[in-house]
C-alpha cells in the first residue's frame, strides 16, 4: 500500500503531480476532510490517513483565486527551491471558502510520524 511505502521510506518528490494548483510539491491540510478527498481503501474499506511533521520554514502566502496564473506554479515552485521561502500556504480558504493548503517542494522537510485508519459512516 502507498500509505504504508511512504511510511516506511518516505515521500518521493518524483511522484509530485506538476499541475498541482500550487506546482509539484507534497501537499499537507490541517483539516482531515481535505485528506480524505483523495484517499483510497484497502481491501477491508479501511482508509488511511499519514500524520505527518512539516517544517514549513519561512512561508510564502498565496490567496489567490487562480494561483496557476497569479502568481503561477512556477513561481511559487523557484520561490521555496531558489527563493527565500520554505513552503508555499495556499490560503484557499480565504480564496474560495474551502481549505489551507501546506505544501514543500523538498521532502526532507516532512516526517511521516504514523498511520491513522478510519472507516467511513454512511449516512
């Protein structure tokens, strides 16, 4: 399982999606709900969640409602890899009314502590 390999040997940056909305970085949130958008379940119906460590250093803020176009991925990417930030903060709450977004473009910066896993209510 993917939780399970990034547990054990951390994440891989070569699978960092480059159209992420804020360029190709490991991508955090404070809310558990935004975790679960893009979870998968085991073959028990099982979903895990890493509780991961990020230092996220100096941070470079974005609230832009497009932030592909302004200021553009490949800006806030060269902002924390060449630049004077860390990490990016995708303020997509203030932007669009949904969550923060934490993300680091050098995964030396994360520590998965563990694995939570939960099952889902229906309801």
């Amino acid at each position: 399982e993917s939780a399970h390999e990034i547990a054990m040997n951390s994440f891989d940056m070569a699978f960092a999606c480059k159209t992420g909305l804020f360029g190709a970085g490991i991508y955090f949130a404070e809310s558990s709900s935004k975790s679960d958008e893009y979870v998968k379940p085991n073959k028990e119906g099982h979903f895990p969640v890493i509780m991961c460590r990020v230092a996220l250093g100096r941070i470079n803020y974005c609230d832009s409602k497009d932030p592909t176009k302004d200021p553009g991925r490949d800006k806030l990417e060269s902002s924390c890899l060449r630049g004077d930030f860390h990490s990016v903060l995708g303020d997509r709450k203030k932007a669009r009314g949904t969550y923060r977004e934490f993300v680091v473009y050098d995964h030396y910066q994360v520590y998965p502590h563990f694995i939570v896993w939960y099952s889902r209510i229906s309801g």
